[in-house]
C-alpha cells in the first residue's frame, strides 16, 4: 500500500465526484482538468508506484 496525501479541497471534490451521478461527475472532471489539474498527477504517480512495486513482487 502506498500513500497519497489529498489537500481538503481535493478530497472534498472527490466526494463529490463519487456521490454525482454520471453527468455531474463528467461535468467536474472537465471542470478540474480545465482549471487546475492536481488530483490527475498525484494519482498517475501512485499508480506508477504501485506497477513498481507490483513488478518487485512478481
């Protein structure tokens, strides 16, 4: 397991991101990335830790 440190606002719009129905969370993907994309790279470098570590394991 690794870990990932979310600011407030981060975690809070990933709340909202998995309480909105379809539509909604489309519409608040397009508006983070547009604005201020900081929840993409943080979690793009987890998942490369993770395949890392996978690959030691394996």
């Amino acid at each position: 397991m690794i870990g990932v440190e979310f600011s407030s606002k981060e975690l809070a719009f990933l709340l909202a991101l998995l309480e909105a129905d379809r539509q909604t969370a489309l519409q608040l993907l397009a508006a983070e990335h547009a604005y201020r994309p900081t929840l993409l790279p943080k979690l793009q470098e987890a998942e490369k830790v993770l395949k890392a570590m996978k690959n030691l394991e394996g």
